[in-house]
C-alpha cells in the first residue's frame, strides 16, 4: 500500500487538526458552495451519487443514522426493541417531528417509506431481508425479517442511498418522482439544474434531545444560516475563482496548486481530506467485450494505478487495493495485481476483442477525465481502442445503469468502504454495477448479511475481494482525497462525508 500525502497536505491536516476555542454562535447569514456536478434527483430513494448525498442529507433523515466513526445509532427512531431470534425489530418513533409541509410524522409514513425503498430504492438490496413491515402503533413501527441479518441496522442506517422518511403520499409516487419534502433542518427552496438548488432554516425542525452535539449523520443538527445554495460549478477554475472573489464560501472540491496558494493566506482554511473516495473502473457485463473475463483481465494488467492516480490526484491519493479503507477490520492486501503487459497481451488473445472502438464514459470532473486519458494511453499499448465520451454527472449515471451506450465507466466509490464490506457488496448485487447478475456476489451478500461474527464476516469479505480479483469484476484504482478550502468567514466547519452545514455560522 503506498501512500501520497504530501509535506503539504500533511502540514494541512496538522493545521486544522485542533480544538476550536469557543466561539459565539451567529444567527443568519446565507453560505453558498461550491460542488463539481448537480445531483441527479432530489428524490432520495433514486440516488446514490455523492452530489445527491450532499444536497439530500440536508433535507432528509432517517431511522436510524452514522454517526461520526460510522456507528448505527437512532436518529427518527428513539430506539428498536429486538426479539430474542433476532427476527422481529419494533421501532419507537419520535413523537415531535414534523415534514416540511406541516404534518406530523407517523408510522404510516415510516411504513409507506420503508416499503418504496425496499421495492424500488437505489439500494433496494440493503433491505432484502425484510418480509414485512407494519404501522403497528400510531408511533411505532415493526419490522419481520425473513433471516436474521447481521448488519440490519447498520443497512438500514446507510447514507449511500439514505433510506429517508418521506410523506406517505410522497412514498406512494415512482422512484424519482417524489417532491423534496423531508424532516430534516433544512427544507427546499428551488432547483434549477443548470444552476444551483437552493435550501433553507426550516423553521419547525426541533433537533433529536437525545444528543447535545453533532455526530456523524446524527447527533444534534442546530441551525444558525438562513439558507444554504449549492452551485453547480464543474471547472475547478472557476470554483476557486468564486471562492476567492467571496461568491461561495465553501469550495468542496479544490486542487492542489490552489490549495497551496491559499494554505497561508487568513482569509481561508484548507482542509485535506484522505481517504475520501476509491477510484473505481467498471466494466459493462452485458456487453462485449466486458462479458468475457480474460478481456477484463487484460485491462487490469495493462494499467498502471500509480500512473493513473499521480496524474489524477497529485499530492492526495494512497495506492490500495482493498475494497474497504485502511483501518477497518476487514482490509487486507487481497486483490493486488501486477503490471504485466506481456500477460495482458496474452489474456487479450483469450478474448474475443478485435480492436473495436469501445466507449469509455465519464463526469466532466478534471480528475475522472484525467483517469480515463491516462487508461486510454496505457490500454493502447496492448491493443485496446478508447473513445472517451465526457458529459455532466446526471447524463453519464443514467446511460451507466443501463445496458447499452458504454464498456467503461470511472468514478468515485466513497461511501460505501465508509461503511463497511455490506455496503461494498451491495452496488453489486443483483448485476446493479455490472449489468448483469453474478451468483458468487449474490450467495456472500446474503451470507455476510446472516453472518454475526466480524471474524466469520471477514472471511466472506475476503472471499469477495478474490473474486472481484480473479474475475476483474471490475477495478479499485486506489483511494483519493480531496481539499477542501473555506472562507474563514464560516465557522465550525468540520469535513465529513458530506459539507454539513448544520452546527456552522458565518462571522
């Protein structure tokens, strides 16, 4: 595992690794930020994007949430009683809180949101285990499995695709279609996709009691901005040059000369986060040549990830081939491959590719650019003919969950190694990711799901990362980081996985 975390993202994290001292809260203020893409719906059970995550988060909660170190904990939820064989969980709701509209939520609209998730969600795999879900109190819902499953709540807690409480009314429209109308302490203002979405204080949001202060994706979410606008603003040009003529407050994604540039300069904190994301490569399944194995695995020994990612990521990126980040109890070294043009060239003679042009889709993010540039030189040593075809975030998730237009696809897989190996299987079960169903993945979800011990959990862990391997199913670059700058005009700002904007003030 080798890392590149430079003197200067290291003297970075030094820097903002204190104790705030105490500081007067201010009431007011309107913070805008700086993000790479629009997210691609605000419905939250139709995405799993980042940039969705980011802006959704804000507006939308959940049963039970992450907290700081990742940690299930309640969040709508006061609390879930268990039955002895594990089987049954009845949630007790919390009886203060209000939707965005004005109603009071109940356990028929936990019930409605469970329910559309499970059938239609991004992540609809999370809840598989369920049989039935029933509104069995006013505030109180139950939950009956099929098996007992391990990491229920901590699936059920996972942001990836938040499995947000929603009106009922709401959770009865098609996936992608329902309004933003969540609990959460911010409520929404407008969205204009080439533009920004724009958020506001709501105003009736009463923070759980249960906590006094922020924690993870829970804890106590206080409110002191007026409104919070995240644009959309894909060169990071232009988002460094709003940032410093005092547009945006919050660059969320900056580069490394700028990031430099501004490490000394008071009016700006620069904030190294890392790991922050894998760089993940899929293949499409459903398509040759990405149906035949040896052609996957001649890519994988044609590249070279050092290449890649120090062109990609200069200062901030950690060569590692686990699917999990460093520190977690089911890392390993698993998985590592070799350069090996020669074998590549072999594995490529296995397959049935004869040289065809195949579409390489990708963000129009400088970094996924980058990444796609820098294999599409390395794949034309063996023979391996890209045509890169670059547009916004939206256009490229959609053509990428379908079976045609694409052979390749790089982006972000952040996260999900956050939370750990269930959620790392999950993207690919049923063939989501690949586009076509795997048996082997399928069969260790569902044991890693049933399996109660960590020890007995990494072992199925790492019989998947053999097979994402041996399979070349599809491929971890390694993990990247990012920097992000704010004015040092916002205060309390702490990065996590998404830009919080509960708890921070502007001074």
């Amino acid at each position: 595992m080798k890392t590149m975390f430079s003197r200067f993202a290291l003297a970075m994290a030094a820097a903002v690794a204190f104790t705030a001292p105490a500081m007067a809260q201010k009431q007011g203020g309107d913070v805008v930020i700086a993000m790479t893409q629009a997210p691609p719906s605000l419905d939250p059970h139709a995405s799993s994007a980042q940039v969705a995550r980011n802006v959704n988060l804000h507006m939308f909660e959940t049963l039970y949430a992450r907290d700081e170190n990742a940690k299930p904990v309640p969040d709508l939820a006061e609390g879930a009683t268990i039955s002895p064989d594990g089987l049954t969980y009845v949630f007790a709701l919390r009886k203060d809180v209000k939707f965005h509209n004005g109603k009071m939520m109940g356990s028929a609209d936990v019930a409605a949101s469970l329910e559309r998730f499970r059938k239609g969600g991004a992540s609809a795999a999370l809840l598989a285990a369920i049989d039935s879900i029933t509104a069995s109190g006013p505030n109180e819902v139950t939950v009956k499995l099929k098996s007992v499953q391990s990491t229920f709540l901590g699936n059920l807690s996972s942001p990836r695709s938040p499995i947000a409480i929603i009106p009922a009314e709401e959770a009865a429209k098609p996936i992608g279609q329902a309004s933003p109308i969540g609990t959460g302490p911010f409520k929404f203002v407008e969205y204009k996709p080439d533009s920004h979405v724009k958020i506001e204080k709501f105003a009736d949001y009463k923070p759980n009691p249960a906590y006094k202060e922020r924690d993870g994706f829970a804890g106590a979410k206080i409110v002191y901005l007026n409104s919070v606008t995240f644009r959309f603003i894909p060169e990071a040009g232009a988002r460094n040059a709003a940032l410093e003529s005092g547009q945006v407050q919050l660059n969320e994604t900056s580069d490394s000369p700028t990031a430099k540039r501004l490490k000394d300069n008071p009016a700006f904190t620069v904030i190294p986060v890392l790991p922050f994301s894998m760089q993940v490569v899929k293949f499409n399944h459903a398509q040759a040549p990405g149906s035949d194995a040896n052609f996957r695995r001649a890519v994988a020994l044609a590249i070279d990830p050092e290449e890649i990612m120090a062109v990609s990521y200069p200062d901030i990126y950690k060569l590692d081939y686990a699917w999990v980040y460093g520190g977690s109890a089911y890392h390993s070294d698993r998985g590592k491959w070799k350069t090996d043009i020669a074998a590549a060239k072999a594995e490529l003679a296995k397959s049935g590719y004869k040289g065809e042009k195949l579409a390489y889709i990708v963000d129009n993010t400088r970094p996924s650019v980058d990444v796609a540039t820098v294999m599409q030189q390395q794949l034309a040593q063996i023979g391996v003919n890209i045509d890169i075809k670059v547009a916004d975030w939206p256009t490229v998730s959609k053509v990428g969950f379908t079976d045609e237009g694409w052979n390749f696809w790089t982006h972000g897989f952040g996260i999900e190694p956050f939370e750990g190996p269930a959620s790392v299987i999950a993207p690919w079960v049923k063939g989501v990711s690949q586009r076509k169903t795997d048996p082997v993945i399928d069969g260790l979800f569902d044991k890693i799901n049933t399996e109660m011990s960590v020890e007995g959990q990494k072992k199925i862990f790492d019989q998947f990362q053999d097979h994402m391997s041996k399979e070349a199913v599809a491929l971890n670059i390694g993990n990247y980081g990012l920097f992000q700058i704010a004015s040092s005009k916002l205060k309390n700002f702490k990065a996590y996985r998404i830009p919080r904007m509960w708890g921070v003030w502007l001074d």
